[in-house]
C-alpha cells in the first residue's frame, strides 16, 4: 500500500536538495538512504513525465538543517531539477500493519461512520486533516454540512475499523448550529 510520507518543499542550494513538509510519524524509518518514493503531482496541476520530471525519486542523503529535513535524490542532480518538485507528493509503499495499538491511517478512518455515545448516526468521515497542532477529522453531517472535529480522545473515545465506525462524544454546537 502506498502512503504518503512527505509533501516537496524548497530548493536548497545548488546541488538538487529540497526541503519537505514532513507527512510521516516515522520519519528516520522512512528517510534512509536507497528509499525509492513514487512521485505524484500534488498540486502542481500538471503531468510530470509531460514535464519531464522523475515518477520515482531514489534517496541519496538525509541531513537536518535546523529542524528541517533536507533530503538528496539520485535524479536531482541540480537546483534547476529541484525547484521543478517543488510541491510534489513523496509516497513509499509500506505494509499495512502498525505497531500501536492507537495509529490509524487516513485511509482506514474515511469512510467510517461517525456515531454518538448511544449509536445513532452523526454523519460520515470524509477527510482527515493534518494542519499542525492535532489531526482533524472532516465529518459530513446528515444535512450534508462538513464539519472540524479535533481529533482527541475526549471527543473520539472509539474508533473501531471493523466494525465500521468511530464514536463521537462532541459538545454541543460542534456538528450543528446553536439558534441564537
């Protein structure tokens, strides 16, 4: 399966470095040298091959740079070939399987149903953000609103992906508007 573990940033320097918006838990496991990352568009709104660009990118060197992960890649070989990343998607193919008890990939939580504490449906999980603080995940009501749920224990107690479902325990006026 693949899954996304880095969104291209910046050129850095001369030599065909970039700098990435990390996108993975697991960054020292999934940056190593010899990693091949299968390169999608992102939002570049245009074919790479068309462009010219690399579909798959060979890492060659891994380097922190004040908090910032710089990564080398066999095929950028120069500044030029760098910028023309920038924004790609890096995915890696990876096993299925997790170690923790409590980690759920995205693609495991869309689709789920989202019922309160007593089991009747709130809507349906469409998305899941990642903007920086906490996850967020995306819910369709039943009247087809998308609403911004945190994802935190205290308002995600359940999450059971085989069953089909997680439980919501929201305060009121999170999935719905409070009349004045």
């Amino acid at each position: 399966m693949r899954l996304v573990v880095a969104r291209v940033g910046r050129a850095h320097g001369l030599r065909g470095e970039v700098s990435i918006e990390v996108r993975t838990d697991a960054p020292d496991q999934r940056f190593v040298k010899g990693a091949v990352f299968h390169v999608e568009d992102g939002s570049l709104q245009r074919s790479l091959v068309a462009s010219g660009l690399p579909t798959t990118l060979t890492l060659t060197r891994v380097r922190d740079n004040n908090g910032t992960l710089l990564l080398a890649f066999e095929e950028l070989t120069d500044r030029t070939s760098a910028e023309g990343m920038r924004n790609a998607v890096l995915e890696l193919d990876l096993d299925e399987a997790s170690d923790e008890p409590d980690a759920w990939y995205d693609h495991e939580l869309v689709g789920l149903a989202a019922v309160d504490t007593a089991g009747e449906k709130l809507g349906e999980i469409v998305a899941v953000q990642h903007p920086g603080a906490q996850d967020l995940l995306v819910v369709r009501t039943l009247r087809g609103e998308d609403r911004l749920v945190p994802f935190v224990s205290a308002l995600v107690p359940l999450v059971d992906i085989k069953a089909g479902h997680l439980v919501l325990d929201p305060p009121l006026g999170l999935l719905e508007d409070l009349d004045d």
